[in-house]
C-alpha cells in the first residue's frame, strides 16, 4: 500500500469520529511513518506492511475516542512542541491566547518573577520562559504525576535554571509574599454540573483538570483571595475561565480588574490588576 492509499483508508475510518478527518489522518500517518505532509503527497512511496500495522492501531485508537494529542504525544502550543499524556490537560486556543496577553505584559517588567498555578503540561511556564529569557517562573501542580511531564517539557526545552516546579495543592502553599510581578493559571473551571454534557472527548482529560466545582469557581476563587498577598503592587493575575464563572467570582477589593475577550471575542481572561 502506498502512502496516499493509507491516507484515503484512515480519512475513511475517521469520518465518523472526528470533525477533521483528513488532518487527523495526516497527522497520524505523518507520525507513523516518519514522513512530512508534502513526502506523503508528492512521492507517495510504499508503506511497509509493519509500519501499516502500528498505523491502523493508532486508527483504532482514535476511533475508540482517544483524543489525537494524546495518540501523539504532543501538541503545537504557540509555535513549540509540548508532550502531553493521560495525565495532562490539553491546553486550547483560548490558553495560547491569555498566554500572549501575558508575555506581552511581563516584557514591561525587569527580570520578571512568575508564578502559573496548575502548570499541568507545562505549557503555559515553558511558552513564557522562552519569550522572556530574565524571567524566573514558579510552577505548581497538585499532581506529582502531572509534574512528570512538565519536567520533562522543561528539560526537552533547556529550561531547568529559568523554571521551578512545586507540587501544591492550587495557591496555599505558596509563601513568597509580595513576591511575583504575575500570576498565571489555567484551573478548572467547568461547573460540575456540567460535566455530564461535555464531549466525550474531553471526558477522556483528568477530571482534576476540568472539574471547577459548584459553579465552576473552586480553583478560581481560591486565586483571586490568595494572590494580592503574593502580587507586588502592581502586578497582574490571569485567569483563563467561562462566561458562566463571572457572576460567582469573589473579588478581592484590592485588584482592579477585566475581564478580557479570547479569539472568539467571548469574555474568557480574568485580568486583575493589584492596587
């Protein structure tokens, strides 16, 4: 079998299960057999009957509703490759998005101290370190497991002397007082009872990861009393959330803030400023 038959097999087998079948089965077929989308279109070479095999177990993976970037192992945030598994939340658009915000923002400030509360992946540290060289970022998770692989992210990019791991149950631990020019976190934030209608596809992420409590503001509000005692003057929070958190936030009289809009235009970044 060439390579444009196995493409045209596994589009075929996707079409049901996914909404972008024909990039899902590139992106499979790219992994599997070492090739880029343009080899396997223009030379169409032969694909070995072993690695068709290892190709349709991934097929099948995908059709029993694995999600692709854990099929994979990786994802495309911001511009870098970041390892993601079972264990690890899969950072979206609207991430990428309050992470920009962000990396514009800390450039204002000299060698800027950061803390992200429940790094998961390690996307989010990773993409700031890299944008901004004098920065030292602080980087918590409750999951030791978790951890795992934002470590392996930091090593993967050469970040161990720019980024510090903490395993912490969301901001309590934390006593750096007055400490930090921000604060990042992407917590969970979808209100539980919620949670039976999501996707399926989303159901397969850790619970932990989504699982934002009564209205979806336990994380979320645990934050925002927390952080003016972390945050020098001035300095600013961010918090990736849903329209549906914003009449149950509990905001400190100390920050100033906005809600800012995502991609979609819709109110998804917490922005608070402290006085």
């Amino acid at each position: 079998m060439r390579l444009i038959e196995a493409l045209d097999y596994a589009t075929e087998e996707l079409n049901n299960c996914c909404e972008s079948p024909e990039f899902e089965a590139t992106v499979l077929l790219e992994e599997v057999s070492g090739k880029s989308k343009e080899e396997i279109l223009i030379k169409n070479e032969i694909l070995l009957k072993g690695v068709f095999k290892n190709f349709e177990k991934l097929i099948t993976r995908r059709t029993n509703g694995e999600p692709l970037q854990y099929i994979i192992g990786k994802i495309n945030f911001l511009g870098i490759d970041i390892f993601v598994n079972q264990k690890s939340f899969i950072p979206r658009v609207e991430t990428e998005f309050m992470t920009g915000y962000a990396i514009m923002e800390a450039k204002l400030f000299k060698n800027p101290r950061i803390l992200e509360i429940g790094t998961g992946s390690g996307a989010i540290a990773v993409s700031l370190a890299l944008n901004l060289p004098d920065s030292l970022i602080f980087a918590t998770d409750i999951s030791i497991e978790t951890l795992g692989i934002c470590k392996k992210n930091i090593a993967y990019h050469q970040l161990k002397n720019q980024i510090l791991t903490l395993c912490a149950d969301s901001i309590k631990p934390i006593r750096l007082i007055n400490q930090f020019d921000i604060i990042i976190s992407n917590p969970p934030y979808i209100p539980e009872e919620e949670l039976q209608y999501l996707p399926e596809l989303v159901k397969r992420e850790p619970r932990i990861a989504i699982d934002g409590g009564r209205n979806g503001v336990f994380i979320i509000n645990q934050i925002l009393r927390l952080s003016p005692l972390l945050l020098k003057k001035n300095g600013i929070l961010y918090i990736e959330l849903a329209k549906v958190n914003i009449p149950y936030l509990d905001i400190p009289e100390d920050l100033n803030f906005e809600v800012l809009d995502d991609h979609l235009g819709k109110k998804r970044i917490f922005r608070g400023v402290k006085k």
